[in-house]
C-alpha cells in the first residue's frame, strides 16, 4: 500500500468535498476508488489536489470518459510529480507505507494497457510538450547494443503529419489495384486524422561503424538494430498507452522512404523501420486472443 501526496504548494479550495463543483467532486470519488483498486490510498482532498494540479497542467479527467482514462493520467500525472516535473516540493509525492507497492506491476499493468488503437482523433488528452517529453525520455533510455544509440525520430504534428500520410496514399495509389484503393484510402486518411505521427529510424552509418569495428558480431549488429528499434517502439506505445493516448504501428517502408528523406531533409543514412500515428482514442480495440501462456513458457525450477 502506497499513499499518494500531493506537494505543499499545490493548494485546494476547501475541506468539503459539497464545496466544490459536482464534476469535480465525482472525479475525485472515481479517482479515490481507481487508486484503491492499484492498492494506493489517496483521501478525498488530495484527489481533488491532483485533479486541480491536472487542470493547471492541461490534464484532461474526464468522468464520462472511461476510468481507465483518468487512471492513465493520474499514473502519468503522480510519476511527473515524482520526478520533480511538478515543479517546488514534489519530490515527496509518492510515500511507501507497509510493504513495498512493486514498481513492476505499476509497469506490467501499463504492458497490459497498451494496444493496438486505429480508431484515433487529432486531440489529445496530453500537450504536446508532454508527448515530446514522453518521446525523448523513451529516446535516451531506450537500450542499444553496445549502448551504440542507434535509434533515430522524426515527430510530426499538424501539417507535417499530414504530409506523410498524403506521400503514403500517393505512393499506395501507384500499386494498389484501383478496385481495392478505396479501403486502403479509407485505412490512410484513418491515420491521417489522428494528432501527428513518429517515424522512427536507424541509423544505418552507426551500424556499419560497428560491423567495422567489431567483426566478430557483424551479422548481428543489423538484427540487432531492429531489435533495439522495437524496444524504443514499444516503450513509446506504452508511455503513451498510460496517459490515454491512442497509437499503432504502421510499416509502409520502403514504399516511402526516399520522399520522406527528400520530404524532411533527413541524412540518407536513416533507415526507416516503422510510423506509429498517435491521437486520442475514440473506439475501444479490437478483441485480442491470447494462445495458453503454458504453451508458449517453460519453466524449470
Ligand atoms: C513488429 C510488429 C509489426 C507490426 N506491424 C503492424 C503493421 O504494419 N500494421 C498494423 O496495423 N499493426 C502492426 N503491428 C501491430 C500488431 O498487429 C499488434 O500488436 C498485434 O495484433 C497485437 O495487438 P495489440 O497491439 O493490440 O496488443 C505490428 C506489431 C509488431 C510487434
């Protein structure tokens, strides 16, 4: 059991939850009660604490979104607390109390979160500096071999992210059968609405520098890019999975990959490997059938 606290500076307007206007109070209740389903006791003033600390900082509670919305932020809003986002004081957010709250099922709970999302808006329950935020704290601490750092972003929003997905259907045009050009239009223009897209790349001169410097692993340094590749990939998705945002993985490489070079002005040494367009979620996602896990892990003790 952990209990939630908010920093000092934050204030709140009243003791009385009948103080407060009756959106407020409901989210606070909602929030209070998604707290004790993660094992977290937050009192009913520090809910209202961290509903007004969103507020300040653009966070969208919603109570007739889904919980599951709120929590997300919440989880984001307390882990940027933590780290002293929040700004004067916040260092004391998070206090453990009894036994330890296990980080890891903070993490595997966000794992579960995360899902294919396509049915995306172009808003946003998040700004954009915190999405930029998101994605360079994935960039640097995503792992690479020989710590190489080989993993290249370009983030686009508004116009540029239009732009993409407009060279994606040209280029699409040119070899989808026009009978069939209908449902692949409908699945760009789909992408297209969300709030922007990243488009992440290798560095391929870095990898060859490996290759050259260490022969023995010269195979590997390739499969091992990519493999570094869907790690930042999938860090990002979850990140963005815990504050509410939509993404999926999209791979219309290398149908794409000289205009966008050409688009962006992007080295020719970047590779692109995947687009992952991100917005709002609308829809829920699709169902997902899991194989018995039984099967699929062995384990000897
Ligand atoms: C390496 C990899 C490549 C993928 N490529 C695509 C893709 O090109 N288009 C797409 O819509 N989804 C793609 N996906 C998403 C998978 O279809 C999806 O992760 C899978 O069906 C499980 O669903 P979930 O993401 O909701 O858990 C890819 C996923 C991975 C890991």
């Amino acid at each position: 059991m952990i209990t939630a606290v908010v920093p000092r500076h934050i204030k709140y307007s009243g003791k009385h939850s009948a103080q407060y206007p009756s959106g407020i109070s409901q989210s606070a209740l909602c929030l209070k009660r998604l707290f004790l389903d993660l094992d977290c006791a937050v009192s009913i003033p520090t809910a209202h604490r961290i509903l007004q600390y969103g507020s300040k900082n653009r966070y969208k509670f919603d109570t007739r979104k889904t919980a599951t919305n709120i929590l997300y932020c919440t989880i984001f809003l307390l882990s940027n607390l933590k780290d002293g986002v929040g700004g004067r004081g916040s260092s004391s957010i998070l206090k453990k109390r009894g036994k330890v709250m296990e980080k890891e099922n903070c993490f595997l709970r966000a794992v579960k979160q995360r899902r294919t999302r396509y049915a995306l808006t172009d808003k946003s329950p998040i700004g954009d500096d915190k999405i930029k935020e998101i994605i360079r704290v994935a960039l640097a601490h995503a792992p690479s071999a020989f710590n190489s750092q080989s993993a290249r972003l370009a983030v686009l929003f508004g116009k540029y992210h239009k732009k993409f997905w407009q060279i994606t259907k040209d280029a699409l045009r040119k070899i989808v059968s026009a009978e069939n050009f209908a449902d692949t239009e409908k699945k760009i223009d789909s992408f297209s609405a969300a709030r922007g897209t990243i488009l992440f790349f290798e560095d391929w001169g870095t990898v060859e520098g490996l290759q050259g410097k260490f022969p023995t692993y010269k195979d590997n340094f390739p499969l091992w890019a990519y493999q570094s590749n869907g790690m930042l990939e999938f860090i990002i998705w979850t990140a963005f999975a815990e504050v509410g945002l939509g993404a999926s993985l999209q791979h219309y490489n290398p149908l794409v990959d000289e205009q966008v070079r050409r688009e962006y002005g992007l080295p020719s040494s970047w590779k692109l490997i995947a687009q992952m367009p991100f917005g709002e979620p609308f829809a829920p996602p699709e169902n997902k059938d899991f194989l018995p896990i039984d099967e699929r892990v062995k384990v000897w003790e």
